[in-house]
C-alpha cells in the first residue's frame, strides 16, 4: 500500500521543536499515577489546540481526544505518569517535583501522540473514521482496588467500538531512526504473591521443641525453583522469583514464621494458570513438614499480545517512511504492561520508538534516564501513517 501522505515524516521532522517543548515540560511538572492534574489539563489544552473533541477525568485523570466520526475507529494510547525518583541531571527541563521525574520515558510516549494527533488533525488526505487518542494515567501503578490506568479507562467506556488499537512506547536502548516490533506475544503477565510459612517458635538451642519455618522455608524454596524446570513445559517461557523473605529478630531465637514476596511471569494464559496452581503445591510442602502456610496471588497485568494484522501495518509504514532497514525484530520480554489490558479489547499493537543517545545510553528507570527527542519524530509519523493505512484497510473489510 502506497503512503496516505508521501511528506509525514517530513513534516513529522518539522514539528520536532514542538515535539520537544511537549516533552520537556511535562518532564519538568511530573506526576504520579493517578495524580496526572497538570499533565491532563496539559494534553486536552492541546489537543483542543488541534480542533479535537477533549473528554477528561477518564479514568480518573485521564483524557480522550476524538477526530472524525464514524468507521472504522482507531485508538492511540500514550501514558502520562512518572516514577517515585529524585532526578539526577542537571538539564533545563529537569525536574521541579521533589522525589519525582519521568524515569520511563511515558513524556517522550505522550509527546508522541500528541505529535501524531497534530500530523492527523492537520492532514488534508485523512481516511474518513474516527482516530481516538487514548491519553492513559497510572500506567506503573495500581489503585487501591488494584486497577491501573487503562483498566479504569476501559470501565469508563473509552475503548468501546474502537476497531483497532496501536500503542508506542520510546526505546532508550534502540538507535534513533529504528523501531523494535514484535508479533505475537511481546511482553509477559506479571503476577505477585505474598506467602507465609507458619511453624513454631523455640529456642535455638533446642529446636526440637518447636516447627522451625526457616527450615521448611529450605525444602518450599526448592520446591518454588523446581516448577518452571520439572512441572511447565520447556519450550513455554516462565518465571517464578523469590524477591524479599524476612524471618526472626534474633540469632537464637527460632522465629514463628516466615514471609516471602515474588512474581510469577508468563506469556500462554494456561502457563499462567498452571503457575499459580504449583505454586500453592509448592507452599503445601510446609504441612508435610508439620507446618502450615497461607498463600495470597495477586493477579496483575495479563500478557501483551501483538496483532499481526496490526504489526504487519505498522511494520510496513516504518519501512515506507523511515527506510527499509528501519524495524528490528524485539525479543518478547518478562516485563509487562498495562497496553495488555487494552489488547484484550480490540486487534492491538505496541512497538518501541528508539530514542538512544548515542555513546550515553541512559537506562530507563533510573535517576539519569533522558532521551534523543529526535526519536519523537519517528513515533508519531510512524503511528499517524499507521493510523491511516488501518482506516482504510478496516474500512474495505
């Protein structure tokens, strides 16, 4: 198919400087999930900007932007909330929030659909249809009733008749001018599970006198690391990792019980469910050492689900306008995200938009994670020809 508009990531290219002035003031004002006060008002003040029909507190502090009308209807999510860290750079924009600062890039991710919304609301050729910008809160936290941002936007309503969804996220780790794309499962569920290993306290000069949950802890541990190797099936990816363990307060004193924290990670949602049902195996070992334990799953995001339909176009109008060696192939990853839950609702895609800065690689995450915003130029033409290619393809299906 040939490109709806020959000149996007041209024009894309020439918005930069707003592109950044985008970015850099939300890195400067960052909020936490949820908290997304100044940044909401920030995104619908300029997608009204754009001539586009601005609905707020979505979600709680979310914001959708609607353009056109009609069918097909394609959404485009973009996250907006920062991370708990105290910004190490000394740069401009740095941030002037306390213990706060975009660490993962979810500035650079909103400027990108903000960049697309401009390069769409300003295109002469649009495909008829509805595009929907599906501006997210709390994309690395939950509530208090354990929901995230896009499941508080789903029960909102805002996905509802969408036909198709495409997702970005930017890539510290990815060279500018290239995008990682997978198809098929892209990024795993993530689980947490808290545990108690219940015994009886003694005194540790006579053990014999109490059930000594350190001890059982030894056997449930092993018994935790054997699942992935002895009970799932090999060629289906798994992780199962014992983070925290706290027991006792004293050298001779045996404790009354043990607490272990982890997370469960899958891709197939029968591995999934196979997971929790080991792990509760797992922990029982505890009885037949003449203990108990309590165990408590918490479900959290399921696994990210790439639609070739979806990656095919977006694949193809990365080749077309940026060049034909532009998409890398990205290796499904044990992280996760919230995008999942929005997978789940309508045919979806996510690719990864490199913003490396060349010979300073900044990890995302982390105190000093900063970005090439030249970057930004690539997502948002990539998503807006994306956008395009499926309004047209779902309008003749």
């Amino acid at each position: 198919m040939d490109m709806t508009q020959p000149d996007l990531y041209q024009r894309a290219r020439d918005l930069l400087p707003q592109l950044s002035a985008w970015r850099r003031d939300l890195h400067a004002r960052p909020e936490l999930g949820f908290e997304e006060v100044r940044t909401a008002a920030q995104v619908a003040a300029s997608l009204k900007e754009m001539g586009i029909a601005v609905e707020t507190g979505v979600g709680v502090t979310g914001v959708v932007g609607r353009l056109g009308s009609g069918h097909p209807a394609i959404g485009l999510r973009g996250d907006m909330d920062a991370l708990p860290l105290q910004e190490a750079n000394d740069v401009p924009y740095c941030s002037q929030n306390p213990n706060v600062m975009h660490a993962c890039g979810h500035d650079g991710n909103t400027a990108i659909v903000l960049g697309a919304a401009k390069l769409l609301s300003t295109m002469p050729n649009r495909p008829a249809g509805e595009i929907r910008f599906l501006l997210q809160p709390s994309e690395e936290n939950q509530d208090d009733e354990g929901k995230s941002g896009a499941q508080r936007m789903i029960e909102d309503g805002a996905l509802e008749g969408l036909d198709a969804i495409v997702g970005q996220h930017v890539d510290s780790l990815t060279p500018v001018g290239r995008i990682q794309l997978a198809s098929g499962y892209a990024m795993a569920s993530a689980d947490s599970f808290e545990a108690t290993i219940i015994g009886s306290g003694a005194h540790g000069a006579m053990p014999h006198t109490g059930v000594d949950p350190i001890y059982i802890l030894s056997h449930v541990i092993q018994a935790i690391h054997a699942i992935v190797s002895r009970r799932i099936d090999p060629i289906r990816p798994a992780v199962i990792s014992i983070g925290s363990v706290h027991s006792g307060l004293a050298g001779n004193i045996i404790p009354e019980r043990v607490q272990l924290n982890g997370t469960i990670r899958s891709f197939d949602p029968e591995v999934r469910k196979q997971l929790w049902a080991e792990l509760e195996r797992a922990l029982a070992v505890a009885r037949a050492l003449g203990g108990d334990y309590r165990l408590d799953i918490q479900g959290g995001y399921p696994s990210t689900f790439n639609h070739g339909s979806v990656s095919d176009l977006i694949a193809a109008s990365a080749r077309d306008l940026v060049g034909p060696d532009c998409v890398e192939v990205m290796e499904p990853t044990m992280g996760a995200e919230d995008f999942s839950l929005m997978s789940q609702k309508a045919p979806a895609a996510m690719f990864m938009t490199g913003v490396e800065i060349e010979g300073d690689t900044r990890q995302h995450h982390n105190e000093t994670f900063d970005m090439d915003e030249r970057g930004l130029a690539v997502g948002a033409a990539v998503m807006a020809e994306t956008t395009c290619r499926l309004l047209v393809t779902l309008a003749d299906a």
